[in-house]
C-alpha cells in the first residue's frame, strides 16, 4: 500500500491568523460599534424619560404653587367673610334689640304727645334708657309748669323739670324757648 506524504509545507496556524485577523478585529469593532450604539440609544432614551418626568414634576410644583397661593387667597377671603358674618350678626343683635326698643321709645313719645298743650311746639324731643328732654317754643308761658305737672302724674317720668326758659322776647305774644328734662322711672325703662 502506497501512502502518499505531502512534503509542501503547510499554512502554518501564524499565518492563518494573520489571515483571519482583519476578519476577527472587523467584527470585533463591529460588536464594540452596536454595544455603544446600543448604549448611546439607551442614555437618549432615558435622558428623554427623564427630561419629561423633570417637566411634569416642575408643571406639578407649579401647579402646587398655584394651589398653595389659591389655597391662601380662599383661607384669607374665608377669614373676611367670617368677620363680615360676625359683624353683620353683631349689627343684626343690635338692631334687633332696636326693634324691641322702639315699641317702648314709641309709647313714652305718645304719651308726651298726649299731655302736650297744643300751644306748645316741641322741636326736640330726646329720649334715652333712663330718661330725656323737650325743648321747643312756647306761646304761653302758663302751659309749661302745666305740661310738667302731667308729665309728673303720668306713671313712667319722675323727676321733671324746667330747665330753660328763654323770654328774652319783648312782645308778650310772640313765642319763647324752653327745655324740660324727665328721668323714667326704673320700672318703667325701656329694656336693652
């Protein structure tokens, strides 16, 4: 049997890397190019990601703002309205208190407007809680000790009495100033 030997010297494996060597670093940068490019997509992707959760969180925060500051405005403009409420309720007491009053205030007037002699013209009459006054002009000066004896019987005044006569008027027939004051009596005061 015949065996052939090949005595050509064969590639040696230095020389079949040499060869494939442009290959293998070709694909080698081709890997490293698609691993940083993968990489490079990946930051952009996540910068934009965080780019817009940046951007909502500010939108948030200003939003927040907004909502501190209208949150504040209502807080104040609540405050306002119930010192406004509490004023008018305050005001609403009072005048209430007013109404019941003037049914009081009203009668002691009538009464005075009863006893008055018609030659008599009241030109104020001023009545508080615990008493008042009368002044106007007087025709006849016989009406005024006469109004205040009336005054005196009637059950609410006590204490009456002519201030001021004023007759400084020459001429008998023209009229004069005068002023009386009264004190209610304490079971007979308006209540407040």
């Amino acid at each position: 049997m015949l065996q052939r030997i090949n005595l050509v010297p064969g590639v040696s494996a230095t020389a079949r890397l040499r060869r494939l060597m442009p290959l293998l670093l070709a694909v080698a940068l081709l890997l490293i190019a698609t691993l940083f490019s993968g990489e490079y997509w990946w930051l952009q992707r996540r910068s934009a990601l965080l780019a817009k959760e940046i951007t909502s969180l500010e939108s948030a925060a200003g939003k927040s703002e907004e909502l501190q500051s209208s949150v504040q405005q209502l807080t104040n403009q609540i405050e306002t309205l119930r010192k406004q409420v509490t004023l008018t309720a305050d005001q609403a007491d009072r005048l209430a208190g007013h109404l019941f009053l003037k049914t009081d205030f009203s009668d002691i007037l009538a009464e005075v407007g009863q006893v008055m002699p018609s030659s008599l013209r009241a030109e104020k009459i001023a009545i508080n809680r615990d008493g008042g006054s009368i002044e106007g002009l007087a025709l006849h000066y016989p009406d005024l000790p006469q109004l205040a004896d009336k005054l005196r019987r009637n059950k609410r005044f006590t204490s009456v009495l002519i201030k001021e006569i004023d007759r400084t008027s020459e001429a008998n027939d023209s009229p004069f100033r005068f002023a009386i004051t009264f004190q209610l009596r304490s079971d007979q005061r308006p209540q407040t």
